[in-house]
C-alpha cells in the first residue's frame, strides 16, 4: 500500500509558516520529514500551527456583536512585476559541479542485503566447519580407543595361545606316550589273524 506524502516546502507555503519551525517540531514529534509528510504528520502539523494561528488571529483582531472596527488602509500601492511563471536557474548561483550516484538509497540496499548474503554464507560456512572438525574429533577418538583396546587383545591373545599351545602339545606327548606304553604290553597281530578279526567283526555288524 502507498501512503501519499505531502512537501513540507508546500505545506508551509500554503499555510505561511516556516519550514524550519515546523520541521524541527515534527522531529522532536518523532515524525521523518526526509521523503516528505505522512497524512498523520499533516494532521499533526495542521492541529499545533494552524490551530495556533486561529487564536493568534482572533486575539489581534476580537469579534464582537457590539463593535466592528475597520482598521482602514491608508497606504498607496506600488505595483512590481509578478513573479507568476518566472524561472529562475540555480546554476547561476553555483560554480562548482559534483559527481553523483543516480540512487543512492537503491545502492546502499542492494549492496547491504549482497552484504547479508555474504555474512550468512560466512557464517555458516564457519559452523560447517566446527561441525566436521567435532564430528572428526570424536571418531579420531573413538578410533584410538578402540585401536590401543584391539592392540591389547592381540598381545593377550598372543600370550593365551602360545600357552593354549604349548598346553596341548605337553598333553598330546603325554597322551601318545601313554598309548605307546599300552601297545607295548601285547603283541602285535599277524596279517592273517588281523584279516580274521575284522571279518568277524563284519559278521557281526550285519
């Protein structure tokens, strides 16, 4: 929605007051007067000065019912040219000449929010970073621990079988030791008595 605005130069002209005066009352107000003024602040204006004017007005000139007093002009005119349609060149009065910015507000906008858009980027580029550097420090971490755990459970995993090993080698020599002790107390079958004794042995399986 466009708010129409009102000229503070046209709203003194029109009501003959000084620009100054009223600007500096509309500030202290808390009204902008920089892209000219708002209906409220129009209104604002219009109530203090005009108002003011009125009670100026009627206290220099007070009505009465009884009286009427015309203050009478005795006074003669001097006519001058008019001024209706003059137009006068501010050129004639400068001899200086400066470089300006088309829209300064626009650029100023357009470079703060390209300005925004930066920081944010930054800004979160900054935390992506932290992130990862977290994320990579706690696998860091629990990669170390699990690797000093893994290398203790190879030496005790070393030191368990070497003595599981070496274990079952002193009871295997034992076990064959004990068999060899038990075949030495007989005598060895002949060929043929061996074949008999498994054929016997078929029988009586079947």
């Amino acid at each position: 929605m466009i708010t129409e605005t009102t000229s503070l130069h046209s709203f003194c002209r029109t009501h003959d007051l000084a620009k100054t005066t009223v600007r500096r009352w509309l500030l202290e107000q808390g009204f902008d007067t920089s892209n000219g003024l708002c209906p409220e602040a129009v209104a604002a204006a219009s109530d203090f000065f005009l108002s003011k004017s009125e009670e100026d007005q009627e206290v220099k000139n007070p009505k009465t019912d009884l009286l009427t007093i015309h203050q009478g002009n005795h006074c003669q005119t001097l006519h001058i040219a008019s001024m209706d349609g003059l137009t006068i060149d501010l050129g004639q009065f400068r001899n200086s000449q400066s470089l300006v910015v088309e829209d300064p507000v626009a650029a100023a906008q357009k470079f703060l929010a390209a300005a925004d858009l930066i920081q944010n980027a930054l800004a979160n580029d900054i935390q992506d970073r932290q992130e990862r550097l977290q994320a990579t420090k706690e696998a860091q971490a629990a990669v170390a621990a699990r690797a000093q755990e893994l290398a203790l459970e190879q030496r005790l995993y070393r030191l368990q079988t070497a003595q599981i090993d070496q274990a079952t080698t002193e009871e295997s020599k034992a076990l064959a030791n004990a068999l060899g002790a038990l075949q030495s107390l007989g005598k060895p079958q002949s060929a043929a008595a061996a074949a008999a004794a498994a054929a016997q042995d078929n029988t009586t399986a079947g």
